[in-house]
C-alpha cells in the first residue's frame, strides 16, 4: 500500500470514528439529558399514570395517561410548561391519555357538530348549555374550560372519563 492510500484510508476511518461517536454523543444527549428526566419529572406529578416520550421525524411525541382531575386546563397547562421548560425550543405534540368507555365515545361522538360549531362562532355559553342537556340527563358530569388557545372538556361517567382538548385555531388538530 502507498503512502497516499494509507493517508486517505486513516482519514477515512478518522472521519467514520468522529461521525459515529457525534452520533452516539447525540443519541445520549437526547436520552439521558433530555427524554428520561423530563419522563422522570412528569411521572412524579401525582395526577399522572403513565408517560411515554418518542422523537418521530424530528419532533417528540409525548403522550401521557392521567388520571381523573378536577381541572383539565389546569394539569394540561402545568404539564405543558413543565414541557416547555425542559425541551425549550424543540418541537413536539402533547397528547394527554383518559379512561373512556363506550358511553362516553358514544356521547362525544354526538356532540362534536355542537362543539364545533361553537368553536366556528365564539357561542361557548351556548355549548355549555347544549353539553348540560345532552350529557347530564345520561348520569354523567363535564366540565368545559375555555383558553385563548384551546377548548377542554372532560365528561365523567363513574370510574371512567374521556379528555379532549381541541385547539380554538383551524389549522391545529385536537390533542
């Protein structure tokens, strides 16, 4: 082998070397310092019972399964600066996890057109009354809070409860 080809052969596998333990480098920067404690943090919050945090096509997809709460603008809100504060300015999607039965797909199922058109119309008064006489009479509670970016609902049927969070912009899908 000539000397030249033994220079372009240890500057490729220099190149290689560096460009594999940048990779890893990365790999575990993503891992150790971002994802685990960011699950680690949200897993401590006494409302939540299972996180799950993935990195798809360069944003991360966070879903969380909480428990039944009081206030669901509230724990989304705070759940989200924790978010907000431990990725900065990396991109990702929230998606917060419920325990729905039939009932309560059954119920959503109908009342989307009403929520939607609310949301269409600013008529949220309205809503809460069109949600009062379709879903209280079936046992069953909600709770409607309205920010100036999303509209939450949750509706209670005993032991389970369906959350959705919808986005007050068209051009954003519901979480």
């Amino acid at each position: 082998m000539k000397n030249s080809e033994l220079k372009i052969t240890v500057i490729i596998i220099s190149l290689l070397v560096v460009l594999g333990t940048s990779m890893l480098s990365f790999h575990f920067y993503q891992k150790f310092i971002l994802e685990r404690p960011l699950a680690e943090k949200l897993s401590d919050r006494p409302e939540v019972e299972d996180v799950s945090i993935n990195k798809q096509k360069g944003k991360y997809l966070i879903e969380i399964k909480v428990k039944q709460v009081s206030n669901l603008e509230k724990e989304f809100t705070e759940i989200n600066t924790m978010i907000k504060s431990t990725l900065q300015d990396k991109e990702y999607e929230l998606k917060i996890g419920d325990k729905r039965n039939q009932n309560l797909e059954m119920v959503f199922d109908n009342i989307q057109i009403a929520i939607y058109d609310a949301l269409d119309n600013h008529k949220y008064v309205w809503l809460n009354e069109e949600l009062g006489r379709y879903i209280e009479p079936r046992g069953m509670t909600y709770k409607i809070f309205i920010d100036d970016q999303r509209l939450y609902l949750q509706i209670n049927d005993g032991q389970s409860y369906l959350y959705t969070i919808i986005n007050r912009t068209t051009d954003q899908d519901i979480v």
